[in-house]
C-alpha cells in the first residue's frame, strides 16, 4: 500500500521516517509485527500517562505476545486497533492519510465493515473519523471505559 502526503514525509515502516512522500504498508514480515507491538506499547503507555486508562481489561499484554492473534484477518469485519500518530505528526495530514489508506485496503481485501473504539476527549480522532464517514454504533467489545465512543463504517 502508497499513499502520498504533501508535507514532504516519508515513512515506509514503523521505524524508518524520510523525506518524501507518506507511504503506508502491511505488516508483511515478523520484523514488522514487532515494530507494531512496540508502537502499541507506546500508545498504551501514553493512554496510561495522560489519561489514566488501563488497558488491561481487555488483555492488552495477552493481544501484544500473541500478534497477530486476533488481528489476522476475521470474517467480513475488520477491526482498527491503533490508529496512532506522535504530536508531532498531528496536524499534517498524517493521521487522515494513514485512515484513509486503511480504508481502500480493507475495501479491496472484501471486508465490509470496519469498526474501531477511541476516547471522547480525543476530539480530534473523533471529528477525523465522522469526516471519514464512520457513524457512532454500539460497543462491539465490552470496553467498559467510561468515555469510549464506537464506530462503525460499512465498505
């Protein structure tokens, strides 16, 4: 998977930034599931940080040893786990360009729906992914945090 992105950034795996264009791929090697397990961690560290969740509810560390486990491809719906970018690739594109890609991925690959979670107070993932065309649904995975909005997008 390519995508472009006009802000001159490349990066072409979870560890690897240039200047550029944005390009997104699957996780095609044990090197990359690495690469996104340690991402994952950083992000759970950051939820724990800045906002006091726990991820622990729903066997966070079990889903990181596992990958890719549950997050082989299922049966029709597709599942964004961690759509996650540093503060320092907010605001350029980068998040709704990484989004986007997914989506056409998951589109070509015949899944129909996508559905993902994230925190109320991340105003911004939120107003990205109804810009995008996701709609509020029902929990899907028994996240009992308390400020936790579920979306959905039919492909």
């Amino acid at each position: 998977m390519k995508a472009t992105h006009e802000s001159g950034v490349t990066v072409t795996s979870a560890h690897e930034v240039t200047k550029g264009s944005l390009q997104v791929r699957a996780a095609g090697t044990e090197a990359d599931v690495r690469s996104y397990a340690q991402i994952s961690l950083l992000y759970g560290a950051w939820l724990s940080k800045e906002f006091k969740v726990d991820l622990s509810f729903q066997s966070f560390q079990q889903e990181i040893d596992s990958l890719p486990g549950d997050f082989a491809p299922p049966d029709g719906v597709i599942l964004i786990a961690s759509l996650v970018t540093s503060k320092d690739w907010q605001s350029c594109g980068a998040g709704r360009k990484l989004a986007q890609t997914v989506i056409e991925a998951a589109k070509q690959m015949g899944y129909q729906r996508m559905v993902l979670d994230t925190l109320d107070r991340l105003h911004g993932a939120n107003k990205l992914y109804e810009k995008l065309g996701f709609q509020q649904c029902s929990s899907y995975n028994g996240n009992s945090v308390a400020d936790v909005s579920f979306w959905e997008m039919r492909l």
